[in-house]
C-alpha cells in the first residue's frame, strides 16, 4: 500500500498503486497507475496510461494517449493524440506531426504539417502545409502551400501559390499566380497574371496583362495591355496599349496609339494630341527616318517615285509591315532590301512563297506560310551555320525564315539566296549590292531581265553567282572579275553581250565557268590560262573567234591540270569558229 504521505526522494521501484498525495521528486520510471493529483515536477518518462489530472509541468516524452484535462504548460514534444479540451496557453513551438481531428480553439501559431480535418476557427498564421479540407473560416493568413479543395470563406491575405479550385467568394487582395478556373465573382483587386479564361463578370480593376479570351463586358477601366481578341463591347477608357483586332463597338475615349485595324464605328471625342504607334515616335517622325536612311540604299527618285519597287517595298515597311521595325535596328535596311526584291521580281506571281493578301490577319498569313515549301539548304563548301525557313515573304517574321532565303546564325545578315525555276520575273535590283554578307546569289530558270548591277562586284564575300536560263542583257560587270573568293560563276543561257575581259585571270579560286548560248564576241583572253583551279568551262553557243589559247589548253586534265571539261564553237562548220581541236584542248563541240 502506498505511504500517506509522499518520500522526499523517489523509489527505484514504482508503486503498485498511486500515493494519496504526490512525491516532491517524480520516480525515475512511471507508476502502473497515475496519481490522483499531479506531481509537482514531470517524470522522466511517461505513463502508460494518463492522469485524471494534468502535471503542473509537463513530461519530457509524451504520453501516448491524451491527458484528459490540458497541462498549464506544453510539454516539448506533442502527444500523440490530441486533447478533447485546448489548453489554456498554446504551445511555444507548433507540432511536428498533426492532429487527426481538428482543435476546438485555434493555436496562436501553425502546425508544421496540417490537421487531416480542419479547425472550426482560423489560425492567426498560415500552416506550412495545406489542410487536405478547408476551414469553415478564412486563415488570418495565407497558407504557403495551396489546398486542393477551395476555402468556403476568402482569406484577408492572397495565398502565395494559387488554389486548384476557385474560392466561393473573392479575396481582398489578389493573389500572385492566377486560378486554374475563373471565380464567381471578381476580386476587389486585380491579379497579376491573367487567368486562362475570363470571369463572367468583369473586373474592377484591369489587369497588367490582358487574357487570352475577351470578356463578354467590358472593364470598367481599361487595360494596361491589350486584349489579344477584343471584346464583344467597347470599354469605357482606352487602352494604354492598342489591341491587334479592333472592337465591335468604339471606344468612349481614344487610345494613346491605334489599333492594326480600324474600329467599325469612330469614337465619340477626338484625340487631343497626335497619335503615337511605335518605336516611341509619331508615325510621321518614324517615316521621315526610315525614308532619310534608306535614301542612302536607294535612288532616292525611284524611292520616292509612286509605283516603283522601291517606293512599293518602302510603303510596305511603313504602313503594312506588321514586324514594326524601327529606324534604330540595323537589320531594317536588310528588310527592305528584301522587300524590294520581292516587288522587282515579280512577287505576287511567283509559283511559291508569294506574300499574304492580308498583312494582320493571322488566318491569311497561316495559309500563305503553308503554300511555300522553298528551303534554301543547298550546300555550303565552308559549312557555317544558317538560318532558315519556309515562310511567306513579306509575312510579319524576320525576314531570315522566307522561303528562299538563309541568314548568318552568328549574325543574321543575309547568306543565300536560292531559287530555281519558281516563276521569278523582273529584274535583279542593285539594292543587293548592300548585302555585305551575303555569299550564295542563285536565281536560275526564270524570266528575270535587264542586266546584271555591278554593284555585285562589291559583294566581296559571293562564292557562287548562278544566274543561268533567265532573259538578262548587256554585258559582265568589270566589278564582277574583281570578287576574290568566287568559286563559281554560272550564266549560261542568257542574252549576254560584249567581251569576256582580261580581268577574269584574277578570279583565282574559279572552279566553274559556264558562258555558253549568249551573244558574246571577241575572243578567248590568255589570262584564263591563270586559272589553276578551273575544272569546267564552257564557252560554246557564242559568237567568239580566234584560238583557244594555249595556256588554257594546258589546263587540261589530259597534261595533269583540273580543267576536265573545255567546250566552245569549235567545230569546222560554227560561224563564227574558235579554233580548239578534241580531244587534244577541247572536249567537245556541242553546236
């Protein structure tokens, strides 16, 4: 039987049944039955079974079945089923692990991982981890982590990850991230992201980016970006922004810049001060600097002069070009260029690659991108890495992704381009004199007329210049003999007139040289017998005379040379007659 009254020290051996009144000490091991009343300081391990009242101080290991009645102070670790009644002072540090039923009061600070039933009352602060089921009531503050079913009530903070579920009702204030579906109602403030889809009901307040469907009203304010759609209704203020697709209906006020499109209807006031579209210059403004560069690229009487190509390309890159390129990029003057070789070779009538009827409607640039297959992929001796792609032109991409074309990876200047018999007319302009980085010109099996610029002899990067079955005249550019990397220089099967020059023996890295069916006269220079690289040279289907000359004879693969193909009007019955016998210089006579 227990003592009356308690030892000053504790047993080594637990009683069998409780003292009447508790020791001053606590035993080292717990007694098989609790006390009647508390000991005045915590045993050092638990009991098996709990107190009808609570210890004034609490155990070092929790008990494994809750106290009845809360301790006045927590014990440091939590027990490990909750008490039926909350305790009179919460827990300085929150539980590791959470209860399975909810506390009746609500603790002053969170739980480490959330109760798997919710409490009746918020938190002052937020849970580290979200209840599987959301409070009756808002949390004072916003959980980190968001709860997979919606709260009933809005929190009076936004969460910092958006809920899966939209809330029932708004919150104050917004959160950071967007819902995966719309509320009922709108916040009283703006989110800062859109949502995918629109509320049923406006905004108060506009968003900083607009969303990817319209409402069916209109915000009371407007937008700081606009909407990618417009809206079935106009809003009451303009957009600092304009939208790509006018509304049905005006706007009460004007926008600070324009629409692509015009509106149905006009708006109601005037814009009080000239409109500003982009690259942040007046429109007249960004057209006068456009216009005084490109003057220095092109005659500036064909620039000017309505009805030209250069006029056509320049009223395209102002008024429709849906690129909106500045006058500050350094690229606009290469666009142009494009552009006007497009409206001098006969662009619209090509077999492919033709521009969009429409330059802002994304349906008609869609199907004119898909009419053109033209990849300008051929081979590159020295391998350098190229842009490229099957667009149309004149479509709002960067001009590297036309059909036709490929540009510098490194620099995405102009490095080809390549057409062979796509229906192109016209004539070459000499704006492509301005491409410095170009290195490919192919444009074969054509009507293409006129004469060949010589401002291409400036091109000082070409390696093949291929021009053949076009209709071009007059006579080889001087300039041309002048390009010092020039591989290969095809123009077979034109109306070329006058001499082939001296100057071509400074063509010294020519592999291929093809002149055959023109109209050239003269007769064959010495200096091509300085070719050493030359492997293909045909020169019959003119009007040349005289002898092949005997340097170019030893040029010949039969004396050791790389020169393994060598044609001209050689045979006795050609009028006029180059005198160059086969096999022993010529290979062939074709005519």
């Amino acid at each position: 039987l227990p003592s009356l009254k308690p030892s000053n020290e504790p047993s080594a051996i637990p009683s069998s049944e409780p003292s009447a009144i508790p020791s001053l000490m606590p035993s080292s091991e717990p007694s098989i039955i609790p006390s009647l009343k508390p000991s005045s300081e915590p045993s050092t391990m638990p009991s098996a079974t709990p107190s009808d009242m609570p210890s004034l101080l609490p155990s070092l290991t929790p008990s494994s079945e809750p106290s009845l009645i809360p301790s006045l102070t927590p014990t440091s670790e939590p027990s490990a089923m909750p008490s039926f009644t909350p305790s009179s002072k919460p827990s300085h540090v929150p539980s590791f692990m959470p209860s399975s039923n909810p506390s009746l009061m609500p603790s002053s600070k969170p739980s480490a991982k959330p109760s798997l039933v919710p409490s009746l009352k918020p938190s002052s602060e937020p849970s580290v981890m979200p209840s599987l089921l959301p409070s009756s009531q808002p949390s004072a503050m916003p959980s980190s982590v968001p709860s997979s079913d919606p709260s009933a009530m809005p929190s009076s903070g936004p969460s910092v990850m958006p809920s899966m579920l939209p809330s029932l009702m708004p919150s104050f204030m917004p959160s950071t991230m967007p819902s995966f579906k719309p509320s009922s109602e709108p916040s009283v403030m703006p989110t800062l992201l859109p949502s995918s889809k629109p509320s049923d009901v406006p905004s108060f307040m506009p968003s900083f980016e607009p969303s990817s469907i319209p409402s069916s009203k209109p915000s009371s304010e407007p937008s700081a970006m606009p909407s990618v759609m417009p809206s079935s209704l106009p809003s009451f203020g303009p957009s600092e922004v304009p939208s790509l697709k006018p509304s049905s209906g005006p706007s009460f006020m004007p926008s600070v810049t324009p629409s692509i499109l015009p509106s149905l209807k006009p708006s109601f006031m005037p814009s009080s001060s000239p409109t500003f579209e982009i690259c942040g210059m007046s429109k007249d403004d960004r057209r006068f600097a456009i216009t005084s560069t490109l003057k220095t690229v092109s005659d500036p009487v064909a620039l000017l002069t309505n009805g030209t190509a250069q006029n056509t390309a320049l009223e395209w890159l102002l008024e429709f070009d849906a690129f909106n390129i500045c006058p500050d990029d350094p690229k606009f003057v290469q666009r142009y260029i494009m552009a006007v070789f497009y409206f001098s070779t006969g662009g619209g009538s090509w077999n492919e690659c033709n521009a969009p009827s429409n330059f802002s409607d994304p349906i008609n640039i869609d199907q004119a991108n898909a009419s053109c297959s033209i990849f300008a992929d051929g081979f590159d001796v020295f391998g350098r890495p190229t842009v490229i792609g099957s667009d149309a032109w004149l479509s709002p991409s960067n001009e590297c992704f036309w059909g036709g074309l490929a540009c510098s990876q490194d620099t995405l200047c102009v490095d080809r381009i390549e057409f062979e018999n796509y229906g192109l007319s016209g004539t070459l302009p000499v704006e492509l004199g301005n491409l410095t980085g170009l290195r490919y010109l192919i444009v074969e099996e054509g009507t293409t007329n006129g004469t060949i610029p010589s401002e291409y002899g400036l091109l000082s990067d070409l390696v093949i210049i291929d021009l053949n079955f076009n209709e071009l005249t007059g006579s080889i550019p001087e300039s041309i003999y002048d390009l010092p990397i020039l591989f290969q220089l095809d123009l077979n099967d034109n109306f070329l007139t006058g001499t082939i020059s001296q100057s071509i023996g400074n063509l010294q890295f020519l592999q291929l040289l093809q002149l055959q069916v023109n109209q050239l006269t003269g007769t064959i220079p010495e200096s091509m017998g300085q070719l050493t690289y030359l492997g293909v040279l045909e020169l019959f289907g003119n009007q040349l005379q005289g002898s092949m000359p005997p340097s170019v004879c030893q040029r010949r693969d039969i004396n050791n040379g790389m020169l393994d193909k060598l044609t001209a009007d050689c045979d006795l019955d050609d009028i006029p007659f180059v005198n160059c016998s086969v096999p022993d210089c010529c290979t062939d006579c074709p005519f």
